[in-house]
C-alpha cells in the first residue's frame, strides 16, 4: 500500500517592532535664571500631566499663571506650546475650566468675593463669556436676536387753536418756537 505524503504549508509571519519615538529637543527660556532650558514633546506631555495633577489637587488653584509661573514658563512659551503640541491644549483648556468651576461655586458660597470672580470668569469659561457678550449687548440697545431699538425724533408741532402754546411761569412762550 502506498503511504499519501501530507501537504504541508508554511505561512510567513512578519513581525514589525515599532521604532521607538525619538522627540526633537529644543529650548525654552526660564525667566527665574535667565538660562534656556531643554524641553521636547515627552516633557511637554509630562508638564500638561502634572498641570493636570495639580489643578485637581490643589484647592489653592484659582489662576493656571500660579502654575506655570512656578516652573519659570512665560506667558509668550505656554502659548506657543499650545498651538504646537494639542495634548497640551487639551491640559490647557481643561486645566481653565476646572478652575473656572472652583471659582464660580466659590463664588456661589460666599467662600470668594463675586465682584473679582464675575469680572474674570470669561478668561476661564466660554458659556461665561457668551453671556457676558450678550449683556453688554442688551446695554447698548441690541435685544440679542438681530433687533436694534431705534429712537425716532420728530419736527415740532406747529401752532394750531388745537394745540395751543404752553406758557410758563414766567410768562414766555415754551412750546413751539417756529410760530
């Protein structure tokens, strides 16, 4: 009897290993020292999570410059790692909306003066400053949904028998001064 041999077939499996990230390092300016300090995009992560740490658990966080004034980042620097680096924004924005919050339900307790919370809040919450936007917008005669109020002035009315001339203590005509 013949022995039937068994196909059998091998599949060629590739294994890829990513490459580790390299991260491009460029400085930064520290305005306590006045040296340029090392930074790339893993640091700039780690500082969005330690922003985060921090405004979660420090009830002392009213403003996000008390962060980042501590680690000697200027103004000009957290902007522009804002516009490079979106995992930064996102700590950003989140880091001022959870301040926004605690300021406003300070506020609401009495545990923090309105007057100084209310003129800020629209740094730290868009709903804030929409409503902000509107009011200021009621105050000037616009209602909000595209009406203006619009004040009409007229000519005098002339003299007739049916409207006759006020005349005043004095005795001086008052009213209509065309006639």
């Amino acid at each position: 009897m013949a022995k039937k041999k068994a196909k059998v077939t091998a599949e060629l499996i590739t294994v890829e290993q990513e490459k580790p990230r390299e991260y491009t390092w460029f400085d930064y300016p520290d305005f306590y020292t006045g040296l340029m300090r090392p930074m790339n995009e893993k640091g700039i992560h780690r500082i969005a999570q330690e922003l985060l740490d921090w405004v979660s658990n420090d009830v002392g966080a009213y403003k996000l410059s008390q962060f980042r004034l501590q680690r000697g980042i200027t103004r000009v620097t957290w902007n522009d790692w804002c516009s490079k680096f979106p995992r930064f924004k996102e700590a950003n924005d989140a880091a001022r909306e959870i301040i926004g919050n605690r300021r406003e339900i300070g506020a609401m307790k009495h545990d923090l003066h309105y007057g100084v919370v209310g003129f800020t809040m629209p740094f730290y919450d868009p709903e804030w400053k929409e409503e902000t936007v509107r009011r200021a917008a009621l105050k000037e005669g616009a209602t909000g949904d595209g009406k203006i109020t619009i004040t009409v002035v007229t000519e005098p009315i002339p003299i007739s028998p049916l409207v006759p001339e006020r005349i005043n203590r004095e005795g001086s005509n008052e009213g209509n001064k065309n006639g």
